[in-house]
C-alpha cells in the first residue's frame, strides 16, 4: 500500500491539496498565503505549489482586469438599472454599467498598446500577490491614471473627426449588444443607440472623475437623507467641485428618481446639469418606472437626522407644489450651506 501511495503521481496529489484549499474562506487562504510567503523568504526556497494554488484561488476568474482599472473612475456614478437603457433620448449625465463594455472596446482599441502592457504587468504580479492586493496597489493607481488619460486623448481626438466618432459610436454599439445579457432588454423595448450625447457624457465624467474619490461610495446606494447631506457637505467643505457633484447627485437622482429630491438638488446644486436631469426624468412619462427601488420616498416629517436647513428645503419644496424658482433654490441652497438661515416662503409650514 505504502508503495502505491509513493506512486501517486504530483498533479493528483496537488489536486487534492487544491480540493482542500478551495474549502477554506478567503480570509483563511490570504492567512496561509502570507504565512507561506514569510517562510519562503526566510528559508531562501522558490515558491511552493501550495503557494502557487493559494495565488490562483485568491485572484479573480476574470481576466479584463485592465478594464477594471479603467472602469474604477466610474464606479461612483454607474447606474445598473435596465430600464434607464430604454429612454428615448439620453439622460442627461447617465454613465449605466451596460454601456461600459462597449465603451472600453472602443477606447481600447485606439490606445496603442497601452492596455494589453498593462494586463501583461498585472498578470505578472499575480504570480506572487493575490488580486486584491495587486488591484489595490500604487502601481495600479498608477496604471489607472494612465488608462484615464490615454482614455481622454482619444476621446479629445476622435470628437473632432466625424468619421471618426462614426466609426468609434459603431464599436461601442456593437460591443454593448454582444456583451450583454438579453435580459437587459427586451425585443419591443431594445436599448438605444449610443450617440454623441453620449459620448460627451462619458468624456465629461472622466474628466472630472478624480474629485468623486473624496465622496463615499456610490451615489445610486445612498438613501435619499444621507446622499443630500452628502451634496452639501462636499459643496461647503470637501473640495469637491460643482460640475463633478453634479454628476454625483444626478446619479442618485436617477436611482431614486423622487420628485422631492429632484426639487432638493435644484436648490442645492443649481446647474444646467441638475436642470437638465430634473426637466428630462418629469418629462419621461411612462418610458422608465417611477421607482426602481423599494426605497420609500423621503417626506420632511419622516426624515431621520436632518439639520434645520434640510428640513427647510424639504418643507418648502413640498408645500410649493411646483419646480422650486431660481430664487427660492438660491435661498435655500445658501440656507443649506450653512451661510444664512432661511426665511420660510408665503406658502411653506413652518418648520418644527
């Protein structure tokens, strides 16, 4: 028996180890794959198969890891609703996760060879670090900016020739239907076109991405109190500029898509960008629900933890009955920022 088991050959020896491995927590292996790097570095020995599995096991089965670095810059401001993808026209500052695709194949084929350098390093570094860590470096900080500037240039060169942008708009297209599931859609509902509405929208975004890394998280996953507080602390104290919190606070619009907050954020943020977005979600009618959430519309008696400036906002807004005047918004927005308090209009209760 002893001699048989000697005879077992490595790779199904190994293949038991892997069994084993794949059992335990991601927490567990990353423990085990840092325990076995200390060991060899000391030892002076190459790397072990079991460190090798650990490795494989702790890093992604995808492999559009360049895309990811890519794609991290939208991460705040992505929307992953389908029924945003059906509108007739485009939404005003809308970057959705079923466009990304075909964007980033359209981008990546104009930039050289700028993204497969970068996969080949990233590979490189996965064989002696986990994913997470190698994603999370300096070195991929860096490798990021770079896919964002290069991103930009080509957006910058391809915007000013019209076969160009034709020829670009067809790859995005063509990438987004091939990528994407059918259940995004349907067939008498079918996505619309990318266009150079689009287009604009993408390369705006990029360009005033860097200043929605001070901002937490995601804006579609905030509800509706904390993403207004959020506005207005970044507007009066975060060093976050106006354009760029106006694609922030557009994109929880559209998750939320509430009246009421629409009416907010045009006293908060009052920008041809929020207008815009405010005017085209009223005038949508029944192409895209009125709520996509079980999220129940925030109202001024139900709002948790609100300061007396955004519970005078929301008063006001909801006792006017219409869209808030330019000089209401301006008001209550300087109201909001903490600068003077507010006079509450003829037709707002008083705030208690």
């Amino acid at each position: 028996m002893s001699l048989e088991s000697d005879a077992t050959p490595p790779t199904k020896r190994y293949d038991t180890v892997r069994r084993l491995l794949s059992r335990l927590d991601r927490q567990t292996r990353a423990r085990l794959l840092d325990h076995l790097a200390d060991s060899s570095s000391h030892d002076g020995h190459p790397a072990s198969p079991m460190r090798l599995m650990l490795l494989q096991l702790l890093s992604s089965r995808r492999r559009a890891h360049t895309r990811r670095l890519w794609a991290r810059w939208l991460e705040p401001v992505m929307l992953r609703d389908p029924a945003l993808l059906t509108t007739h026209t485009p939404l005003p500052g809308c970057i959705r996760t079923a466009d990304l695709s075909g964007w980033w194949t359209a981008l990546s084929r104009r930039m050289g060879d700028t993204p497969s350098e970068i996969q080949t390093a990233i590979e490189d570094r996965l064989l002696e670090a986990p994913l997470d860590r190698v994603m999370a470096s300096d070195e991929a900080a860096r490798w990021s900016d770079l896919l964002r500037f290069r991103s930009l240039a080509v957006l910058r060169e391809v915007r000013n020739e019209p076969a160009s942008l034709a020829s670009f708009l067809d790859d995005a297209n063509a990438e987004r239907l091939r990528s994407n599931p059918s259940r995004c859609w349907t067939e008498d509902k079918p996505p619309r076109a990318l266009d150079i509405v689009d287009f604009d929208t993408l390369a705006t975004a990029l360009r005033v991405s860097p200043a929605w890394r001070r901002l937490p998280g995601r804006a579609a996953l905030m509800e509706v109190d904390d993403l207004l507080a959020t506005v207005r602390d970044a507007l009066t104290g975060g060093g976050v500029p106006p354009d760029a919190m106006a694609f922030y606070a557009v994109a929880g619009l559209y998750a939320h898509r509430d009246p009421l907050l629409g009416a907010a954020l045009r006293a908060l943020l009052p920008l041809p960008l929020v207008e815009a977005a405010v005017s085209r979600l009223a005038d949508c009618g029944d192409e895209i629900e009125s709520s996509p959430t079980d999220v129940e519309p925030l109202r001024a008696g139900q709002a948790r933890g609100l300061d007396h400036g955004l519970r005078a906002l929301f008063d006001t807004a909801t006792a006017s009955g219409h869209p808030l005047t330019p000089a209401e918004a301006k008001r209550l927005g300087r109201a909001l920022a903490g600068v003077v308090d507010v006079r509450r209009p003829p037709h707002a209760p008083a705030v208690r």
